[in-house]
C-alpha cells in the first residue's frame, strides 16, 4: 500500500511550494494548501478560516514551529506542531517536537519524539468522582 509510486500528494493542487534545493529562511502565513519539498527554516502558519493543507514531502526539512488546519509528514520536522483537523504521518516522517492534533495517523516505521496532546481530550473536564482524595496522616497503632 505504501510501496506505490504515486506521490504522497497527488489528489492536492497547491497555491504555494517550496521547491526541492531551495532554502527559505523566515516565516510564512500560508492560505491554500502547501508544498514544502526543500528546507524551510522558521514558522508556518495558516491564514484564519482557511482549512488548507500542509504537505512536508519525503525531501521536506521544516526547522521551525507550525500550525495549520490538516496536516501530511513524509519528510522532516523539527519543531512543535499544531494541526487543529487531521494529520498524517508517513514511513518516511521524522518529528522531533510536540504535536497538539484534532486526529492523528501515524503509519509503521515513522519517527516521532515528543509530547502528543489531542485537543479533544484537553476540552473534557474530570470528575469529582474521578478524583481520589490523598490522605498523608498515618495510622495510629
């Protein structure tokens, strides 16, 4: 299933790529769905209300923290990442950084080091009943 030539991305068209062998440093407020297939050195992030996706291809290195709607890794990153829908996470991905998501894919054999937070269960809140009360007071003998 993964072995198949056809290229990670194939069914998105992209308003914006970076281009395998090109280095960019600084930051970017991103609108459409992008391609990152060289190294991007800073933070991406996605316009308000745009519901794009981010691809970081197999040659990809992103230095730096994001954040955008859906999110696909086949390439590097190196930094925290948010992704408020879905994200994807390759053979081929390595993270080195926290991850916030919504929902979450991560295929055998990626790489990934860091905290992973799925917001859904940041919104639920516990119940007293859930909580256990901690006595440190010993027992008299």
């Amino acid at each position: 299933m993964f072995d198949s030539k056809k290229p990670i991305n194939y069914h998105l068209s992209f308003s914006n790529e970076i281009g395998a062998g090109s280095k960019v440093l600084g930051n970017l407020e991103g609108k459409g769905n992008f391609r990152v297939a060289g190294h991007f050195v800073g933070n991406i992030s996605e316009v308000k209300d745009s519901a794009s996706t981010l691809v970081i291809d197999k040659e990809g290195l992103l230095t730096g923290d994001l954040h955008y709607s859906n999110l696909i890794v086949a390439g590097t990153i190196e930094g925290s990442i948010t992704v408020d829908e879905k994200m994807e996470v390759y053979p081929t991905a390595v993270i080195r950084g926290d991850i916030r998501y919504k929902t979450l894919d991560i295929h055998p054999d990626a790489k990934v080091n860091g905290l992973l937070s799925c917001v859904d269960l940041d919104k639920t809140s516990s119940k007293d009943s859930e909580i256990l009360p901690f006595d440190t007071k010993k027992k008299a003998s």
